[in-house]
C-alpha cells in the first residue's frame, strides 16, 4: 500500500506517460467518475481540470504551477485585450503575454544553449556560468497553445474572450494534448469546453480503437525498432557498415512517426472517450510529393500554428520583396520550428533544410510542373515520392544524431563505407527489426479506407466484445512494455 501511495507523487526519473500501467489504472478510476458528471458541464470541468493538473504534476513536479500562472495570466490578459479599444495598450498587453510566454519558454529551454553558443563563439569552449535547469514538459506546446488565444484576440478574430477561468485554464492543461500536441487553437477547443457533450457508442468505439491502434504503433514497431536497430548503430557508427547504417537511417524514419503517430493516435482516442475532438497530426507524410506536401501531412497542427502565426504575417510585412520576400519567409519559419524542437544545431539545421528545401520547391515549381508533361502521370509522382522521401530520411539522421558530430559519422558512414554484400548476412542476423521494418511501411501505405473500415468493424461490435478486445489487448501490450518500452520521442520537446 505505501508504495503505491508513494507512485502517486512525482518522481523525476519515472513521469507518468500513457503507456504506463499506473496511469491506465488512475484513468480508469477518473473516468468511473467523469460518466457520472459529464452532463454537468461545471462538474465535468472541473473533475477534468482536477486530473490535468494532476496528471501535470505527476510528469513535471512543482512546475505545475508555472503552468497555472501562465495560464492564468493570458487569462486576464486575454480579456483586457478583447475589452480595449486603445491600440497601444493592446499592444502593451500582447507584448506582456510574449515576454510571460516566450521568456518562459526560452529560459527554461534554452539558457544553456545559447550560453554555450556564445563561449564556443568565442573560442572559450563550454560555458561556466550554466545552470542546472530542467524544462518543465510540454512547455514548448502549451505555450503555443496559449499565444494562439492571445493572437487571435489581438487580431480581432476572436468573437468573444473566455469568460471562465476554470475553463481557459482547463484548456491550456488539457491532459491528452498537453505533452506533444496536437497543439489545439484556443478557437477550436475552448468551444467544446463551454457546451454538453456527448459520450456516444460511436465516438467511445472510435476512441478505444485509435487507443489500441496508437499503442501498438508504439510498442510493438516504434519501440522495437528503436531498441533492435536504430540504437544500435547510431549509438555505434563505427562498427557498421554504410548499408547498416541506411537501414538504421530507414529504421529511424519509421520509428519517429509511429512513435509520434501512435502517441497522437492515443490521446485522439482519450478526447473521443470523453466526448471530445481534437484535431489530427498526420496524413501519411511519406506519400508527400515534396517537402511542401511533406508538411501538410505531417506534424499538422505545429506547421499550421507556425503558417498562421509566423509566415504570413512575415510574407506579408516582406510582400515588397516579392518572391524573396516569401522565400525568406520561408528560412525564418523554419528556423524557428527547428529551435522549437529543440536547443541543439542539430535540430536548427534539420529545420533550415527543410526550409531550404521548400524554397527551392517554390523557386522551381513551374519548371517542374513542365517536367512533369513530359512523362507518365503515375511515373512523375512515383519518383516525386521517392525523391521526396530519400531527402526526409537523411535529414532525420540530422533529428537523431546527438549531435553534428553524431550526424556527420553517420552521413560519412553512409556515404563513403556502404557496402551491399553485406545485405544478405545482415537480413540473416536482423530478421525480425527487418520483417517488422518492411510491416511498418505496408502499414503506413495502406489506403485510409482499410482502416476506416476496420475501425468500423471495431465501433459496430458489442460492448463486451470491445471490453474483452481491450483487456486483451492491454494484457498483450504489457507484456512487451515490460521488456523494450521507451519514453514517447516527443516529449523530449
């Protein structure tokens, strides 16, 4: 009994993620009383604030109340922003919210960094003066979760300013999304939390299938592959080969997006048992066409926020300069998402590609689209897939990588020692990461009407049978969570 008392207070080294037993046993206890009280929606709320909270808490400690206090004043910032008339204490009010949000943001995740930057500039090597800091989890999200209600506001497009606190502040902490996303827009979320909703056999029978559908993403191929392949040889490039290094290099692509894929899944389907929708991230990004595309399908609510907030109110401050104006546009869009990632060169690089990238697709588009009536409809689009491709994997080795000395081993590795001989030895010693490497992408190409379908067997059956689909499944999981489980990759930022 006292150990289990004891796991209800945070500990550091162990924060209460999804995938955990002990948080499938404190979400059901929550969810017995959340269905007496969901009708109610003051009671609703507030039982659901109550548990964000505490689930907050349990992921990052005492850092739960810097969350409150930033929640809380983009609150009455937020409304003395709507009731203004005075442009410049509108603007007061805006750059006070940026100052609260974006300091927080940048002290807590990047002091470090950019102290170390600063000594290594200067020839001085790493910084004495650093502090021992540890970013609170899910910062970087709900921050951006906040600013969208505090720009929308400033911009006159929000109808109305949240009049309840309990509910803005429900909507910042909101537990399924608060670690990784989807980063919800305050006008798409807050509504759900002012009106009744409805806990239907439909949307109950979605939820647990997306739950099931995201764990085994999770645990059975992103966590698999991390610690069967990928580790391996990134953590150890010089005992590989080039050709291992590729296959790590794919390994790494898959993991990355059922990892994140399969954690999105998981907290879509815990909205959807509680009534509500949050919006989704993915879109099979590996059928992008370019990196334009790319980012249409993937991370979708991050490059919307960032499309939104950033590019067009740099384009159109830069519309002067015409297509430069967009293009740097562009650079500085990515840039940003690249430090957002993360305070490493690493991720500012892999950022900077990607907006290189996009550049060059908006700078020749035309003469591609040329190309493209030269030849086969179906063929142009095939090897716009694989080019699109091939660029996406050798820039992760950019997200992976411990850092640029980390990620130019591996290129180098690739590049200059590949060696295909190796194939047939290498497929005989890694048959299983290799038999579920060729599944993960099967799985990712399979046409979304197949899972629609499926998902409609599963929210057609009885009840019990969806029970006893779940207790198996959580039982099965189990299992392999014991032996190869890892922390969800996102929440690193």
């Amino acid at each position: 009994m006292n150990d289990f008392l004891t796991s209800l207070l945070y500990h550091a080294q162990s924060p209460l993620i999804f995938n955990s037993v002990l948080f499938i046993l404190l979400f059901t206890l929550f969810y017995v009383g959340y269905v007496f009280v969901y009708n109610d929606v003051r009671k609703r709320n507030t039982l659901l604030l109550i548990f964000s909270l505490y689930f907050y808490y349990k992921i990052s400690g005492l850092y739960v109340i810097l969350l409150v206090l930033m929640g809380t004043s983009d609150f009455f910032i937020g409304k003395a922003m709507f009731s203004s008339t005075v442009d410049s204490k509108r603007k007061l009010l805006l750059f006070l919210s940026l100052f609260i949000n974006i300091g927080s943001l940048i002290f807590f995740k990047y002091t470090n960094f950019f102290l170390n930057s600063l000594f290594g500039a200067a020839g001085q090597g790493e910084s004495p003066i650093l502090l021992n800091l540890i970013m609170p989890l899910g910062i970087s999200f709900y921050v951006f979760k906040t600013l969208s209600y505090i720009l929308d506001i400033y911009r006159e497009r929000a109808e109305e300013y949240e009049k309840s606190w309990l509910n803005y502040l429900l909507f910042v902490s909101f537990f399924p999304n608060i670690l990784a996303g989807p980063i919800s827009k305050s006008r798409d979320l807050l509504p759900q939390f002012r009106q009744k909703n409805e806990l239907t056999n439909e949307l109950i029978g979605a939820g647990l299938f997306l739950i099931l559908v995201g764990a085994f993403k999770k645990i059975f191929i992103a966590d698999f592959l991390g610690a069967n392949l990928v580790d391996r040889v990134f953590d150890s490039p010089e005992y590989f080969t080039g050709f291992e290094g590729l296959m790590a290099t794919y390994g790494y692509t898959a993991q990355i997006y059922f990892d994140f894929s399969g954690y999105t899944d998981i907290v879509i389907g815990l909205a959807c048992l509680m009534g509500f929708r949050v919006e989704p991230n993915f879109n099979k990004p590996f059928l992008a066409t370019n990196v334009v595309d790319f980012w249409r399908r993937w991370h979708m609510t991050l490059s919307g926020w960032l499309n939104e907030y950033v590019f067009y109110p740099l384009s159109y401050n830069l519309r002067s300069y015409k297509k430069r104006g967009i293009v740097i546009g562009v650079l500085i869009t990515f840039f940003i998402s690249g430090l957002w990632h993360g305070p490493a060169w690493t991720y500012i690089l892999w950022g900077i590609s990607h907006g290189i990238a996009i550049a060059w697709t908006m700078t020749t588009g035309d003469a591609f689209a040329k190309l493209g009536k030269t030849i086969p409809k179906w063929l142009y689009r095939f090897l716009s897939i694989i080019i699109t491709f091939h660029f996406l994997t050798f820039s992760m080795i950019l997200f992976r990588a411990p850092d640029l000395n980390g990620a130019w081993k591996m290129y180098t590795l690739i590049f200059t020692k590949f060696d295909i001989s190796v194939a047939a030895q290498w497929a005989q010693l890694y048959m299983k990461p290799l038999i579920i490497l060729i599944l993960a992408y099967v799985l990712h190409y399979l046409p979304m009407k197949w899972i629609n379908f499926f998902k409609g067997v599963y929210v057609k059956m009885h009840w019990t049978v969806k029970a006893l689909i779940v207790v198996l499944a959580i039982l099965f999981i189990y299992q392999a969570y014991s032996s190869d489980a890892q922390p969800f990759i996102y929440l690193e930022f």
